[in-house]
C-alpha cells in the first residue's frame, strides 16, 4: 500500500506528480468518469459469452422470422408423395408423415414459441413488478397479500399447475402464455419486492418525501429505475424458462395443439418416428436448447456486468 | 429450532390448504368426468346419477373441495377411476416406482456433482474446469425430454443397430430381478442424474472456489497440512453447507416424479400417473398426486431450511 505511506519529506515537483499520475492511473482516477450505464456496457461489451449468446440469440430470432418466406411451402401444406423425407436441398429439414416441409415448420413454429415466450416475459414483468413493488413500498397487509400469493404458487409443484391448466387454456398460444404468467410473475416479484425494500428507507427518498412527492411518484421515479438492472436479468432467464415449460407441456401433448406448431408439439408429433430418424425429430428440440443456452449466457453476462464490483478488463 | 419448525409447519398448512382448494377447484373447472356419459343420456341415466353422486357434481364447483378435504382428514382420499383402486394404494405402488428412480438419480447426482466441483475449484480455469463448465450450461440448457428422447435413441436403439448389443431396455419397467432393473432404470436414472449434476457441479463450483479463496485455507495451508487434506477436510466441509440445501430441493423435485423422463421411458411412476389422471381424467388420483408432490416438496423445503442452520453455526433462526 504505496499509497499510504507519507510522501518524503522534501519530493522533487515532477518526481511527485509522476508518482500522482501512476496512482491515480491505478486508481482509475485518470479516467474520465463514467455513468453507471457505460460501465455496465462496456463490462458487458467484454463479456465474451454474453456477446456470444447476445449474437447467437438474434441469428435465432431472425431465422424464426424470415426463415420461412425463403422457402415457397406453407407451414401445413401437405405433399402426400414427398413424405418422411431426410434432409435435401428442397426440404432442408426433411419433411413430415404427411408431407409437410419440416424447415418451415419448424421456423414457423419457433415464431410462435418465440412469440409466447415475449409474451411471457411481458405480462410477467409488469405483474411482478406492480405486485413486488406494491409489496415492498407499502408494507404491512399488502406484502403479507403477495407474499402469501408467491408462496401459494411454490408449494405446489409448477408442473403440476401447468398441467391441470394448460389442459383448458393451453390449446392456443396466447392462452399458454396466460398460464405460464401466472406462474412466472412470482419470480420478478421476489426481486422486486426485496430491491423496493432495501431502497425505500435510504435518504434519497425520504429527501423526495419531504420535497412533497406522491407514493406513485416516489416508486416510479425514484426507486424503480433502481430495479431495472435486476429485473433485466430476471427477464432474461425468464424467457428460457418459458420456452422450456411451452416446450414441455406441448410435447406431452397439453401445450398448444396442432395444426399450430410450435418446437415442443413438433417433437410430440413426430416422436414416434425417432428410431428411424432421429435427427429429424430433435431437430425442434436442439432450437430449444440453442434458445435457452443462448438466454443463460446473456443473463449471465448481464448478471455480471450490472453488478458494480465487477471489474472492467482494459484492452 | 425447535420453535422455528414448529412454526413454519403452523404457517405451512393453511397455504397448504388454499393451495389444495385452489387445485381442487381449477381441475373441477378445467375436466369433466361426465364427458362421454352425456351421450348416451337418456339410455345411461342411472349410471350418469351414479357418477354425479359419487363427485358432488350437483353441488357448485366452489363446495366440492370441502366435501374432498373432509375425507382426506379422515384418510380417505377417494377411489382412482384410471386404475380402480383406492388412490392411497395407487400413490404407494408409484410412488415406490418413481422412488426407484429417484434415489439412484439423486445419489449418482449428488457424488459425481462434488467430485466435479471439487476438481473444478482444484484446476480452476483449466482445460478440464472449462468442459466440465460448458457441459453444465448444456445440462442446464437441455429440455428434459430432449435428452431422454437422445439417451433413448444412441443408449437405446444406435447400440443395437450398430453393435447388436441390447444392454438397456426401453420403454417399459422391470424390477424383477436386479438386472432388470439395471437394464431398464439404467436411461430414465442416467436422464434424472444429468440435470441434477449440471445443476450441482455449477452450484458446487461457485461454493468451493469462494472457500478455496478464503483465509482460513489460506492458514491451513500455511501451517504445512497436505493439500488433500486442505481440500477434502477443510474446503469441502464449508462448501458442502450451501450445498445441503440445494441436496434437499432436489431430492424433493426428483421425489415428486418427472413426467417428462417416466413418460419417454414408460415407467410407471407418479408422473405417468399424474398424466394418465388428466386424459382420464381421474380428480381423486390427481388431488392424491397433488398433496403428495406439494408435501414433499414444503417438507424438503423446510428440512434444507433446517439443516443450514444446523451445519452453520453462524445462521440462527429466531
């Protein structure tokens, strides 16, 4: 610790400012300050499994999106003579029992597993975050009312809640996403609910409090913005863990049902053909993998870079 | 300690209850066991009278769970219409099924998981570290029945084609003689112990390099203690206490039964009988399914909950 120990006593001028610039270089007090924002996104620009995951995740997206118009078949046109066929130039993915090209359908079918999983990640997001933070600001019998909710929806185990569910509103992608958001909002909650609670004491709002801000106000505008970096993450793994459950529960058969595909009932239709071909089958379920791989990374990544301990690498 | 349990398991059992109505409702709401017997209505009345009788179809949705919980305190938790008896002896033949499953699962899960997190937090960032890592993300990342339909395929039927060995059975349960077992549990375990370890290599990892890098290590190994020992007896010890309670949830998820893994490889588990209860569907065998699972799962809960304070001196519940 250099830095500590007196300067002598009778220091040459230039000698002694060197020595300031080399410690403020190691201080990072050269640098021109930075807000909280840079940081973060230069931690993250230097995250190279988070860009990784970022990159892989928009070549996902765009494929699902695009993908189908390179192709001239429709998602459930049938072609009876070109069935159960391999991979080809004319069908990259082979095609199906009754002839369906199995490339668009399986991008057609990332789009609406794609599409759940947002809407997923929106609904849960601004449920979870009204009830976390209504939670943790307001105290008393409101906490005890979501607390007990969240704590209701762990006890029994999620499965077994989609299952019953999925089975009555499940047929269809918007009523699978209703579902799985009932479920899912309790985790942003959580977050929420423990980030409003750490801030709502600190000066800064009571500073607001007493320049005369309302509740809504002192939430929205003072202490929200202080859980955005949390809920990102959470949002983040949260849409693999929904892709993963509408993959799931489609695969048993509950989830969204056919001619609608989606990566998990195209498993499920085709699961009888995997002896044969088993490549084919598991190609939907590799997307799945690739998606929530990809998701990890970034959340990860996120994780790291939002956290203000984690040290920026100089180039 | 004492008090503390006594008092989680107080507060436990009304949410326990609403959870259980809650249920109870949504699948009155979601299924009806009269669907086929309405077709042939006015020929079948008496039988259709029969059922409405027996599940207090006449009563609203609302009230028919209170009917349910009264028996269930009395131990009598209804008949399984999928498989013709009682639910309690339905959930005991399963339930031993999926614990076939589930304790070698768990065991092989939670040894190769210490084992890797204690090689990964010896060799940290090396090149071994690195795959063992990577392979956990895709442990993580890999659906359930993405990898028991691969397992199936390569361990299953690959073998036989290419080999002409068949060392595993799928697609049914034999527990006959050791063997069969071996043979037919081998792929639905294997599935169970993958996830499980991804989940507690990664967790485990993270425990032990924040120990490796503590002070206390760092004065044991100044005092000249052999490095086996320094790991396996001091690190290991202190990193194990997070893990514990990690154990303990997934042995109660393992215990719930995985629907995914015992229906790929038809193992007549609480899983399969959870699903065979909703095509059925069957209530009582679900509710059965339901209270069960939701126990197990509030009752690990609470015992790693329990045990953390037990192994770790410092943590104090009042």
């Amino acid at each position: 610790m250099t830095d500590l120990a007196k300067p002598p006593a009778t220091p040459a001028d230039s000698a002694r400012s060197a020595r300031n610039s080399a410690s403020d270089a190691r201080e990072g007090l050269a640098d021109a300050p930075q807000s909280y924002a840079q940081l973060t996104w230069s931690r993250l620009r230097h995250h190279r499994l988070a860009i990784f995951g970022a990159i892989g995740l928009v070549i996902i997206v765009v494929l699902f999106i695009f993908g189908p118009w390179l192709n001239k078949y429709g998602f459930d046109e049938r072609n009876v003579r070109d069935r159960r066929q391999g991979p080809s130039r004319e069908h990259p993915f082979g095609t199906d029992p009754i002839g369906r090209d199995l490339y668009v359908r399986i991008l057609t079918g990332g789009r609406y597993s794609i599409r759940i999983a947002a809407i997923v990640a929106i609904t849960s997001t601004l449920i979870g975050t009204i009830a976390g933070a209504m939670a943790g600001f307001f105290g008393k019998w409101v906490d005890a009312v979501v607390s007990q909710l969240i704590n209701l929806v762990l006890i029994v185990p999620a499965l077994i809640i989609l299952l019953i569910f999925s089975r009555k509103f499940g047929a269809n992608p918007l009523g699978i996403a209703m579902v799985l958001s009932a479920l899912l909002w309790t985790r942003i909650a959580r977050v929420v609910r423990g980030v409003v609670m750490q801030f709502k004491e600190q000066e800064f709002v009571q500073a607001a409090r007493a320049a005369g801000a309302s509740n809504m106000r002192i939430v929205f505008r003072h202490i929200l913005p202080n859980v955005v970096g949390a809920v990102v993450v959470e949002v983040t793994l949260l849409v693999g863990t929904a892709i993963v459950l509408e993959s799931t529960l489609s695969f048993l058969g509950l989830g969204v049902q056919p001619p609608t595909p989606t990566l998990g009932n195209l498993v499920y239709q085709e699961k009888g053909e995997i002896n044969n071909d088993p490549i084919r089958v598991l190609i939907p379920g590799m997307f799945v993998v690739g998606i929530v791989l990809f998701v990890n990374f970034l959340g990860d990544g996120l994780r790291d870079a939002l956290d203000p301990k984690t040290k920026v690498e100089k180039e | 300690m004492f008090a503390y349990t006594i008092r989680r398991v107080l507060t436990t059992i009304p949410l326990l209850i609403v959870a259980l109505y809650l249920v109870h409702v949504g699948v009155s709401y979601t299924t009806d066991p009269l669907g086929s017997l309405r077709l042939c209505l006015p020929r079948c009345q008496d039988g259709y009278d029969l059922v409405v009788q027996a599940y207090d179809l006449d009563k609203s949705i609302w009230v028919r769970p209170f009917t349910w919980m009264g028996n269930a305190i009395r131990g009598d938790f209804g008949n399984s219409e999928a498989y013709n008896q009682p639910v309690s002896r339905a959930l005991r033949v399963r339930g031993t099924n999926t614990l076939f499953l589930a304790v070698p699962a768990f065991v092989i899960a939670a040894f190769l998981g210490v084992l890797l997190s204690v090689y990964s937090a010896r060799r940290p960032y090396s090149v071994g570290d690195y795959t063992f890592t990577g392979l956990s993300f895709v442990g993580l990342a890999l659906p359930t029945f993405v990898l028991g339909l691969i397992l199936q395929v390569i361990l299953g039927v690959k073998l036989n084609e290419w080999f002409g060995v068949k060392p595993f059975i799928t697609g049914t349960m034999k527990r006959g003689s050791i063997g069969e077992y071996i043979s037919s549990g081998t792929l639905p375990i294997l599935t169970l112990a993958f996830v499980s370890i991804a989940e507690l290599s990664r967790f485990g990892r993270a425990a032990m390099l924040e120990v490796v890098n503590s002070d206390f290590i760092r004065t044991a190994r100044s005092k000249g203690i052999s490095e086996r020992r320094v790991i396996w007896r001091h690190a290991l010890r202190n990193a194990l206490i997070p893990l514990v309670t990690l154990w303990a949830l997934t042995f109660a998820a393992l215990l719930g039964g995985s629907v995914v893994t015992e229906s790929i490889f038809s193992w007549p588990g609480l899983g399969q009988a959870f699903l065979t209860a909703i095509a059925k569907p069957d209530l009582d065998l679900m509710m059965g399914i339901t209270i069960l699972a939701s126990i197990i799962a509030i009752g690990f809960n609470l015992i790693a909950d329990v045990l953390y304070g037990v192994l770790d001196p410092r943590i104090r519940y009042d």
